[in-house]
C-alpha cells in the first residue's frame, strides 16, 4: 500500500539534484526516513522497503532478469544488494 507521504518525498528527491545527493549518501533506509523527516514528511525505514518489494513486484520479467544480473534500472533510486555474513 503505498504511502503518500513517502511518494512525495520520492518525487521531490527525483527533481532536486542536491537533495538526491543527500539521500545517496544516507547508510541505511533508517536515515533516509529520517531526511525525509526533517524535511517534513513523515514515513518509516520499513515504508521503504515495502515501496521497494512492491515497486519490484510490477517489474516485467526481462526487467527482473536484469536486476538479478546485476543491472542497474532506469527510475529506481537506490539499489538493494544482498549481503552474505
């Protein structure tokens, strides 16, 4: 279910160069949610992740194919990368 307040976040992240940058440089999704906090919008670190599972659900298969393989895809703003401990 998407969140509208994390939706106008990502819209705002997408049009503002230095405010992109500022969410590359975040560690975590904890901290992004925490920029976007400070800028007023209220969502969570878990909001991300299920925005992101739910954004890769509407994936087509060629683009699922590409993103196992490493790809990066046109519109995402951050990619997830699997850690093995």
């Amino acid at each position: 279910m998407a969140n509208p307040q994390l939706e106008a976040f990502l819209q705002r992240v997408k049009a503002d160069a230095d405010l992109l940058s500022r969410f590359s440089a975040c560690p975590h999704l904890n901290a992004i949610a925490q920029l976007g906090a400070e800028l007023g919008y209220m969502f969570t670190g878990v909001d991300l992740v299920t925005h992101q599972a739910e954004a890769t659900l509407r994936l087509s298969q060629a683009d699922l194919e590409a993103a196992a393989a490493g790809v990066e895809l046109e519109g995402h703003l951050w990619l997830m990368k699997i850690v093995w401990g």
